[in-house]
C-alpha cells in the first residue's frame, strides 16, 4: 500500500512549489526608464526582486518532491520485481512518460525546474544600459510574462504524475516477486 505520510509530504511540497511559482509570476521585476537630468543620460529602474527568490524556492520544493518519490519507489529499476498486474502496467507507462524513454530525467519535472530557474536568472538580470538623451531608450530587460505560470502548470503535472506512478508502483510491488 502507498504510503499516506510519503503522498502527503510530497503533496505539501508540491503546493508550496506551486504557490511559489505562482507567486513568482505575480511578483515579476517591472522596469522603468527613468532620466537623468543632470547626466544627460536615460537608465532602467527596476522594481523589488522578490520573484527570483520565490522561483529559487519553488525549483528546490520541487526538486525535493521529486527526490522523495524517486527514493521510496528506488527509481524503479532498483528493487524487487514488481508483481504482474494492472498496477504493474500503469506504474511502468506512468514511468516511461515521467522518465521520457529513461534517456533524460521527468519531462515534466524538467520543463518544470527549466522554467522556473530560466525564469529566476532572467528576473534577477537587471540592464545597466545608459543612453545618452538623443539616443534611442535602453532596453529594460524583463522576464516574459507566463514563465512562472508555465513552471507552476508543469509542477501541477508533475504532481499528478508522479503521485499516480508512486500509487502504481506501490500496489504493484505489494506481491512483488522474491528474487
């Protein structure tokens, strides 16, 4: 049987993760450009930078939840056999689409932590332009909108994924075989 206190864990660390990297999203830099009068010169002003910390929170809260699964189902390949069975059938296709062939880590996961520590660097990025009056504005570099929010869609798969793969494995390796 799953373990409650395992799927109950991994669930509070998702929704942290979660609630981090939506946060993350509301709490972007926003830059302005601001004029020095008395320099001749146009700059960005950015804004508190709050969202980086929050996306840094949300990739290891993550990465923990994900540390947690792979160690109580010993990524599946380690262990004893799994008893032949629907659980069985499931638990494998579930680890084939979160490992994506076995080749590269959870495709879902990845795209996850890619998002939000793509979305960290770039928030906490900050031009150091300066332009003279009469030249063209500088540019205020600033994280995309929806970089967060693509890190928060891809942990609430993850989520479902990997507690419906832990289920699986869990009832599958119940009879498993003794090697």
């Amino acid at each position: 049987m799953a373990s409650k206190l395992l799927l109950i864990a991994v669930f509070v660390l998702d929704l942290i993760a979660f609630g981090l990297a939506v946060a993350a999203e509301q709490r972007r830099s926003t830059a302005k450009i601001v004029q020095d009068s008395e320099v001749n010169y146009n700059y960005c002003v950015y804004d508190s930078d709050i969202a980086t910390g929050y996306g840094v929170g949300a990739f290891l809260f993550l990465m923990a939840s994900q540390a947690l699964i792979m160690i109580a189902s010993r990524c599946f390949c380690c262990g004893k056999g799994l008893n032949p069975s629907g659980s069985r059938t499931w638990a494998v296709i579930l680890f084939i689409i979160c490992w994506y062939l076995r080749i590269s880590p959870k495709l879902f996961f990845l795209i996850a932590e890619i998002c939000l520590l793509a979305g960290s660097v770039r928030n906490a990025y900050h031009t150091k332009y300066r332009t003279i009056f009469s030249e063209q504005p500088p540019s205020c570099e600033t994280v995309r909108k929806g970089v967060f929010g693509a890190g928060a869609a891809f942990i609430f798969l993850t989520a479902i994924v990997n507690k419906f793969y832990y289920i699986c494995y869990s009832s599958a390796s119940e009879n498993s075989f003794q090697a």
